[in-house]
C-alpha cells in the first residue's frame, strides 16, 4: 500500500480541468504533434577534403523517392518539441562504476500468449516476463518479472485470479495476477522439454505434462504434488480437465503402448487411474477440448480433420471435415453448439457440432500462435507473430489492433554524431531513431527489408544508410533524418555491407554477387562508378578516415585495398586462412586490422600492404575490432574474453576475463581510458582501459547482446539485445520519487508524493492534476453507493476522494480494474510538462499548455 502523507488537509478539487469538448477535440487533431524530442542538429563534425573520381566503368539505376508523402517512408513520426532531458554527466573512469540503466527502449521480444476466462486481460509472455494489458484498450497494467526465461506455456487460471507459466528450464511458476507476486515454482529436472499446463476447473489443481507423457497434479494453494503417471506416450500434445473436475484427457503424437500414432488416453483426476483409450485419427492428435456440459470430447489431428467423441460410449459422433491446417485451436461456443478451429495461418473455421457443417470461415489475425475465448459479443482472438507484434481480433466486429512495444531481437545500434539520436535495427527490418534527450522514438524507418545487416550514419548526421534484404535480395535505403524521408533506394550493388565516405558525399555498397563494389553519389543518388576485380566479396566494408582508401573483406580471406583517387586496386592482402569477419582502420589510416574466421588478428601496414603483426590467442572467428582512439591499442575478440594489443609493437597488454560467453562486440570510450564489452551472457561491462580492470558489470538485458556503442560525447552507452530491447545507460542524476497508480476501465489515476498531486489519465482525453488532500488519520475514502454489486476493486483515500466527487473522471475512467500499488520512479521536470517512468520502465509525458499525455512504449 502507498504511505501516504498525514498533513494532507481539505481536498482542493481540480487544478487543470482540460475536459471541455470544445478543447478536446482541438487537442485531439493537434496530438500527433505533440511533445517528442529536440530538433535534430548537425553536429561541429570534421569533414575530410572532397574526393573527386573521374572514372566510371559503368552506370547502374536506382530508386528516388526525392520527395515521397511522410506517411509513405514514415511509419510514425513525432513534432520536435523540448523535453525533458534524459542526458546525464560525462562518464569518466572515475565515476564508471555508477553507470547505471536510464531507460528500456520496448518491451521485448514474444514467445506466447493468453487471454483469461473473462475475456478482460491479455497475458503477453516474451524475454522481460509477462506483461498484462487491458484488452479493450491495450494499456499495459502490470509486468509479472523475475526469473521468467523461456516462457513457452502461459495459462490463466478459471476464476482469472492466477497465471501458471512453463518455460524450457523444466520450471512451472505460479503468479497472483492481482497483485503480481510470484506464489511458488516448481522444478523437475527430468522434464522433457517445456511441460504443457492446464489448470482445473475450479482453480484448486494444477497438471503438468511433459514430452514423456509424465503427468504431475499439484495442490495450487501450497504447491504439493498429489500424484504422478508416468508416461505411456511421446510428443504430449494437448492435456485439458473435464468441466466438472474429475478427468483428465490427453493427446498424443505417439503411444508407446499400442504403437499408434492416434490415441486420446482419459484418465480419473482424483486418483490418477485411465478410464478409457479413444482411437481413430489416422496420424498424430494436436489437438483436444470438452464440451462445456462435459459429454463430448472434440479433437484435431494431422490428418486434417477434427473429431468430436461421446465420452459416454467412447464413439465418434462427428468428423469435420476440409480442416485448413492440422494444427488448428480448438474452441466450444459456451452453448456447446459450435467449434471454432483457428489456425496458425490466420485461417478461422466455425463448425455446427449436431450437423457437422461449417457455418463460417474467415481470416484472422496473421501470426505463429494462437488464443481465443469465447464473448457474448463474439470468438475473441490474439495472436503473435514472427515480427514481433501482438494482434487482437474479434470474429463479430472483425476488427484487429495491434499491441504495441514488442519486437523481434534488436540487432544493432548506431549513435549520431552529435549524439543526440540512437538508431537501433531490429529482425522485423524496421529501423527505429530514438531521441535521446527525451527517450522517445522520433521515427520509424520502415521499407521492404526482411533482415538488417548494417546500419551507418553519415559524418554530419543528416543521413542514415540502411544495408539488408528482401526476399531474394538485398537492399540499401538512405533515409534523411532531418526530413524524415527516404531519399534512396539503391539497387544492384546490395550485399548488405556499407561504408559512408568521411565527408559524407559518396556511400560504398558491396554487390549481390560479392563480385565487385559500388561507389555511389549521395547527393544525386547516382552510381559513380564500380570496383571492379578478381574478388569474392562478402565481407566487412570499411573506408579510410581520410577519404582515400576503401577496404574489403572477402569470403575467400583475403582483403582488397583500393585506391579511390583512380579507382584501382592496390593490393590483395592474404593470410588469413578462411573468411574475413572484421575490418577496422587506424585513426590516422596507415594501418588496416583485418579479423578471420581463422581467429587471428593481422595488422597491415596500408602504404606497402606489408603485414606488421599476427595477433594470436583468440579461440574462435574474430567478431570485433575497434581501435583506441589515439591508435596506439587495439581491442579484440573472438570468444569470451576481449584481448587489448600494443599496436606499435605487436604485443598483448591485457586479456580481460569476466564474460561467461562469447563475447559480440567491443567499443572504445571517446578519450581511449574505457571499453565497453557486449556479451552472450547478457551483459555489458565497463573496463579500464589503461590498467585492464572491470569497472562495472551492467546487469538488466534477459538474453545475449548483439551490440554496444558509446556516444560521441561521452555520456551514454547503448546496447541492442536478443531480448527485444534496445537499453541505454549512464550516470543517473535523477531523484526517485514515491508514485502510485491505480489502473481503469479507460485510462490511470498516478499519485506523487513530492507534490501531492494526482494526475487523471482517461485514454484519449487530455489528462488533469488534482491536489491530494486525503489524510491517513481518516478511514478508507470510498463511496461504494456509486459501484454496482459485484465491482471491481473500489478507488481508495485520494484517488478514491478524487473518483467519488469529480462526475467526470468517473464517467472518463470508468471503474478500476486492478488495486493500486506502490513503486519508485524518475521523475524529471521542465517547463513545458513533466515526465515520469515507471518502476517498469513505462514513461509517461505530460504536456502543461495543451494537458496532452503520451505513454511511451
């Protein structure tokens, strides 16, 4: 419960109102415009002398789009406006062991999805644990965290109250939905694979059944198992309570006993013994469900049909027919008297269960997997799917929307120059720039990439250039972040690697076939001319810091230098025994380090093309190379550790241990005294450069980090994760403040304690601050006589004395959905509004002048 403050007096009423119609649908047409990030700004960055290439052995076409309409090239888009700033102090070796996270950008990737009995709540289970969103409104109401990893089985229990989970760990873990704690967990290391769960009808009793077919019932109130049968059948498919409690049913891909790839075994839930065998699919069941009344039994195989069973006499009452997909859901109507099939192809077939027609067939939702539960108002269904994105669907209204926040794994960062924005690419093919100042995202690049495989900011920070794929082949956009637009579209020479000339001029792009290189001009979007050769490309592309040489690693291991004042090929470096995996120029560009899969380091002297040094004593393929800025060091690594070279004389200075798996990435501190450490393990650490010492290990990702980078300026450091996220940390000078919240049928109540303000959140509406006035010397503040029977939880002390006296945020809000609860959070102050982030790393921005509010994924 919230401590709340005694010397609080007589309630004030409302500060800002800001519910007029009149000035609420001004508001309304204005908020795409509102409150996101500073203006975009070039930074003071040095520009190299202006390369001219007469040569052109050939002219390739490309795409324009010069001036295509915003929505087009823009997914979404915010009006730059102050806010307040996330930016912390400079980072220095002296204060690196605070580094601490700022913020979570997303709310991770998606493994499964449930919707309880009521149809109210969605449980999205991914990489940060399970997050709850109100189903009418899709705002997010509690993130269940902990120790949530692999989460492969998400289960509501009937009365709504309890969420089971199961996860590849051979772990299942009970939640209180309510208040978010996790009640108990039980591990069976025997487990095959992630055990299927299934709650009893009355909430009392949990089953679990693995791959082997052992089944275990638990006692859910205090955890104790009550009984095991062991297995009889491989690959358990289904496993579902009848109505009334008292059997258990199973399906399986294969049964062991009688050597048939088609039986549904019934067993008695109080002692554990089997009932009966019902036999007939001609392959494998995927598939099973009760009737509501508990007399028949519905079942979907691989051979495409469903089959619905008298559990009575153990026969076939009905066989459906033209099933689109074997591996289809299967949902009764309440009634009884129709079966919804959903399919993991989007795919919704609803069938007659007297005649066996099907009455209905329709596209849903697009995804990978499935939940469905029937309404008075219709078959609801979520979904998830292979980008990342968490859809609701209803078979009445037919109308889907999309759960935002959740992405596919974030493969990369790049910061701008000015490091005012941070890019980050994910496996959905989107690329998103974040502000960094406020946090936000400012824009979504979004194009027909299937993949990502570089993203690299021009020199003055006006421009990104994004190197991925299509289906069949690659492509290269750049997009103008000033405009925010996409500027081209550069097709033929599309390998994916890319390389921004110094001055910002000229973009280099290696080909489809890995045959030659592309020099292209970024000012009119024409290919200048090809390099051309007896290469096979590939690899890594890297231009010289001062404009006059172009690197390129290849498959067959060696690296190209070429000479880009006349377009000719100086010399082929050999020596690494397979493909080139890593390139990285000295800052002075003399010297070239070339990583292998042969897991050396060679360091080339770039005037003869004489190699310098081998640098040995990684065990795998060099995945990073990054030279200290003064280019006296070099940083490696190519397993899990990162191994520092005197690069004047070849020797290693240190070996930095501490990951516990291979490490991606290695980033060097803008002045050379730090080194960031992406790794496997999921962590990021901090070192001191100049004597080898782990500062910091930071600690908040659930899964392997793809990448790491400083900002220019010294003040943050970004990483990308498996995990969905995108997170950014520095040194934290912002005060945690005591908050509250309640969530609503339609919108939030906030407490905070500083200011004693409540802040009213209706969704759609502007907000308004209210001065909390309640006493804790006085009894619970409610006023049941305005809550039908039955309510849900009832508005108590401040927020409830703002609910019970203001008619308008009660017709607003609506009644709460959940008891409030307590939390820490950052909150940060200017004159245009306030911000505040969640102890779930929810930000919310509250405009003053128009009294617009954004939540911010």
């Amino acid at each position: 419960m919230i401590r709340w403050d005694k010397k609080r007096r007589a309630f004030k009423g409302i500060r800002h109102l800001g519910f007029d119609l009149i000035m609420m649908n001004l508001l309304l047409t204005t908020s795409i415009c509102f409150f996101i990030g500073e203006n975009i700004s070039k930074g003071d960055v040095p520009i190299a002398a202006n390369t001219t290439i007469a040569a052109s052995v050939q002219t390739r076409t490309i795409a324009v789009e010069a001036t295509p309409p915003i929505s087009t090239a823009i997914v979404s888009s915010e009006s730059p406006t102050a806010t307040p700033s996330l930016v912390s102090p400079k980072i220095t070796i002296n204060n690196a062991n605070q580094i601490t996270e700022l913020i979570r950008l997303g709310r991770g990737t998606v493994t499964v999805v449930a919707i309880n009995p009521e149809g109210h709540t969605l449980a999205v289970g991914g990489s940060l644990g399970v997050w709850l969103y109100d189903i009418e409104t899709l705002t997010p109401l509690r993130l269940l965290a902990g120790k949530t990893e692999a989460i492969q089985t998400l289960v509501w229990s009937p009365n709504g109250s309890r969420l089971a989970l199961g996860g590849w760990d051979h772990t299942v873990r009970v939640w209180d939905a309510t208040n978010g704690q996790e009640l108990y967990q039980v591990m069976e290391p025997s487990w095959d694979g992630a055990p299927i769960i299934v709650w009893s009808p009355d909430s009392t009793r949990l089953a679990a059944v693995d791959n082997n077919g052992t089944v275990r019932v638990w006692e859910v109130t205090t955890g104790q198992e009550l009984y095991q049968v062991e297995g009889q059948e491989d690959g358990i498919s289904s496993i579902v309570w009848s109505p009334d409690g008292t059997r258990l049913a199973l399906g399986s891909q294969w049964d062991r006993i009688t050597q048939q790839w088609n039986t549904i075994r019934v067993w008695d839930a109080a002692s554990g013994h089997q009932l009966q065998v019902l036999a007939g699919h001609t392959d494998g069941v995927t598939h099973i469900a009760w009737s509501p009344d508990g007399t028949r039994l519905a079942s979907g195989s691989l051979d495409h049909t469903v089959r619905v069973w008298s559990i009575d006499s153990g026969q076939v009452l009905q066989v459906l027919n033209g099933v689109a997909e074997s591996g289809s859901k299967i949902l009764w109507s309440p009634d009884g008297n129709q079966l919804a099939l959903v399919s993991t192809h989007k795919t919704i077939q609803i069938w007659d269960t007297a005649t066996g027609q099907e009455l209905q067939k329709m596209d849903g939702p697009a995804g990978v997997s499935f939940v469905g539960v029937w309404l008075p108002n219709g078959l609801q269904v979520a979904s998830w799917s292979d980008d990342g994105a968490v859809r609701v669907w209803n078979t009445l209204s037919k109308q889907e929307r999309i759960v935002k926040g959740h992405r596919r794994q974030a493969g990369n960062v790049a910061w701008s120059p000015d490091s005012t924005l941070l890019a980050s690419g994910n496996d959905d093919g989107k690329v998103r720039v974040w502000n960094t100042a406020s946090g936000l995202e400012q824009i979504i690049l979004e194009g027909p990439l299937n993949w990502i495989r570089s993203m690299k900011w021009s020199l003055d920070g006006t421009r990104l250039a994004v190197g991925g794929g299509d289906v069949g082949h690659g492509i290269i956009q750049v997009w103008n972040t000033i405009e925010k637009r996409k500027q081209f579209v550069l097709e033929g020479h599309t390998g994916g690697a890319i390389a921004w000339s110094p001055d910002s001029t000229q973009l280099a792009s290696e080909s489809s076939d890995n045959e030659n290189i592309g020099i292209w001009d970024m000012v009119s979007g024409q290919e200048l001319y090809v390099l051309e050769g007896d290469m096979i490309s590939g690899g890594p592309l890297a231009w010289s810091p001062d404009g006059q040489r172009l690197a390129s690693g290849g498959y067959d291991g060696s690296v190209r230098l070429w000479d880009l004042t006349n377009s000719h090929q100086l010399y082929t470096l050999t020596g690494h025994g397979t493909e080139i995996s890593s390139l990285a120029w000295s800052p002075d560009s003399t010297q070239l380090a070339s990583g292998g899969g042969d897991a050396t380091v060679r360091v080339w002297d770039v005037a003869s093309g004489r190699e310098l040094y081998i640098l040995k004593g990684h065990k795998n393929a060099i995945s990073s190379l990054a030279w200290s800025p003064d280019g006296k060091q070099l940083g490696s690594t190519g397993d899990d550790t990162i191994r520092v070279w005197d690069t004047t004389n070849g020797r290693q200075l240190y070996t930095l241990k501490g990951h516990k798996n291979a490490v991606s990435e290695v980033s060097w501190f803008p002045d050379g005294t730090l080194l960031a450490s992406a790794g496997q393990d999921g962590t990021v650490r901090v070192w001191d450069a100049i004597i080898g010492q782990q500062l910091q290990t930071l600690v908040g990702h659930t899964d392997s980090i793809n990448s790491v980078a400083w900002s220019p300026n010294g003040t943050q450091l970004a990483s990308a994760s498996q995990d969905g996220t995108v997170r950014i940390w520095g040194i934290s000078t912002q005060q945690r403040i005591s908050m509250a919240e309640q969530i609503f049928e339609r919108g939030q109540m906030f407490w905070r304690n500083d200011t004693k303000t409540i802040y009213v959140l209706p969704i759609n509406h502007p907000y308004a601050s209210y001065e909390d006035t309640w006493d804790d010397s006085q009894p619970a503040y409610s006023c049941p006589s305005l809550f039908p029977s039955q309510t849900p939880p009832t508005p108590k002390r401040g927020f409830g004395k703002v609910w019970c006296a203001e008619s308008q945020v009660r017709q607003l809000l609506g009644n709460a959905v959940s008891e409030e609860r307590s939390f820490e959070a950052i909150v940060r102050e200017a004159e245009t509004g306030v911000t505040f982030q969640t102890d779930q790393k929810i930000m919310y921005v509250l405009e003053s002048q128009s009294n617009n509010w954004k939540q911010v994924e």
